[in-house]
C-alpha cells in the first residue's frame, strides 16, 4: 500500500475516533450514574435560575419569540434537548439566584455568575465567559493616545477618574498606584464627564458597556486596545453558570457541552454587545 494511502487512512481513522469521542463527550451520564440527571428525567423539565444580566441572558419583553436570550439560555436550551426534557425558566433574585441550588429550587443557575472563592465554596461554574476591564480617555489627550498599555498609565503625570464607592475604587488604587486618583460621586457605567471635561486623562469601564459608550460619546478610545478591549484581562473574573456542589458526573458533562459551544455561546454574546445602547 502506497505510504499516501496509509495516511490518508491513518488521518480518516484519526478523525473517526476524534467525532466518536466528541459525541459520546455529549452523552448524558446513562441512568443510575448522576442522581440529578435521573431526577431532571423523571420529571421531564431541567429546571433553571434566570435573571437578566447583559449580555449573557436577555430577558424579551416584547410578547414575540422566546422570552429569554443570549449564551446562557443558548447553552440551556442544548442541555434540555440532549437531556430530551423540556426546559423551565424559574426567576430568581439577587438575593436568591445562589440559595436556590442548595434548596433545590431549580438544577442549574443561568443567571450568569462571577466565580469568587466565596462562591465556590458552595457551587460549582461551568465558565463560558468573563467580565472585565478597559481604561478609556479621549482619542485628543496625548497622555491618553501616547499610552501604548494600561501600565502606561501609571505615573504621577496621568489622572485616573473613579466613583467612589465604585466596583472598580479599590482595583484602581492598587492597579495605579503611581497614577493621581480623582474619586469622584455619581452613577452610571463610568465617569465619562471627567475624561470629556479634560478633568481626568483616563477612567474604568466594564469590557461591556464600554463598546455602547463609546458609539454616543465620540473621541474616545480604550485601552487595552486589541479587538475594541473585548479581550481585556484587567480586573477579569471568570463567568458562568452554577449547580449546587458535589455532583461530579452532571458537572463534567455540563462543562464538556460548554466546551463544544463554546465558539456559539462567544457569537452570541458579541452579537447582544453589539445591539445594547
């Protein structure tokens, strides 16, 4: 046999054993192997938390089409459908969209969820996505467009802007330490009166609002600058959805799912990024 031949059918037994093992990857765990699994097909309902939070879970309020979208309810309605069970929204609060797990009040939390140590203790994430950072200023401030990175920032000559009381108060501190902080009061996705009015030369914003930000505020840019900051790690924290501990087989096949979506559930999240104003 031609070593041509041989390889072609060594690379087609390759890829055989690669779609077998991908597939079965899906498989949910077979009955008697994950007590919730067996419960979710008793019942013939997987049961999840929602609570919008953008852009990983969009509530529809229009009366037309699903009720809920983005990754999240994404990646659910894919969990009902190789589980072969209907799937059943149950809204959550705040306060209760991690309790419910424990009361077994829904199977699976799809509000999307920050891992913290705190929160591990008690659930475990299937992580799709994350939140974090961008610093932006004005396109105009050479302190700002001469910044080639975020650690360009730090020295006394730039001013960084913040809301007291902020989620982002303390990150800034400890990230600019060298950097002049103005803390200033109010509310919103981030200071932007500071940067326009020259009072600042820079100030934080979540990855997400930033890109709506900076459609209605024009002359602005942000740092770090590759794919519009989308991929910033600054201040980054893993995001998902969460079930109650302790359920091995249920949490690897979860994650193995996330896993093979996860190029759909990334386009679905730019796709509502790109629709919020």
């Amino acid at each position: 046999m031609p070593n041509s031949t041989r390889l072609m059918g060594a690379l087609a037994g390759a890829a055989a054993m690669l779609v077998a093992g991908a597939a079965l990857a899906q498989e949910p765990p077979k009955p008697g192997v994950s007590p919730r699994v067996d419960a979710i097909r008793k019942a013939g309902t997987l049961r999840v938390g929602v609570l919008a939070n953008l852009p990983w879970l969009a509530e529809n309020t229009s009366g037309q089409g699903e009720a809920w979208d983005g990754p999240a309810w994404t990646l659910s309605k894919e969990y009902a459908r190789l589980l072969g069970v209907k799937l059943e929204p149950v809204l959550v609060s705040h306060e209760t969209k991690v309790p419910v797990l424990a009361a077994n009040q829904v199977d699976i939390a799809i509000t999307p969820l920050a891992e913290t140590p705190e929160r591990l203790k008690v659930v475990d994430f299937v992580i799709y996505s994350n939140t974090s950072v961008c610093l932006f200023g004005l396109q105009a401030n050479p302190k700002f467009s001469g910044a080639k990175t975020v650690d360009d920032l730090n020295k006394p000559e730039v001013t960084i802007a913040y809301f007291i009381g902020g989620g982002e108060e303390g990150w800034v501190k400890e990230r600019f330490p060298r950097a002049k902080l103005r803390g200033v009061t109010g509310s919103g996705a981030a200071p932007v009166e500071e940067v326009v009015a020259k009072r600042a030369d820079a100030a934080p914003i979540n990855r997400v609002p930033w890109v709506a930000m900076q459609r209605k505020v024009k002359g602005l840019a942000a740092l770090p600058k590759e794919n519009n900051c989308q991929d910033s790690t600054e201040k980054a924290a893993p995001v998902g959805v969460a079930i109650d501990r302790n359920q091995g087989p249920f949490l690897d096949w979860l994650r193995a799912v996330a896993k093979r979506m996860q190029a759909d559930l990334t386009a679905g999240e730019q796709k509502i990024i790109a629709k919020m104003n």
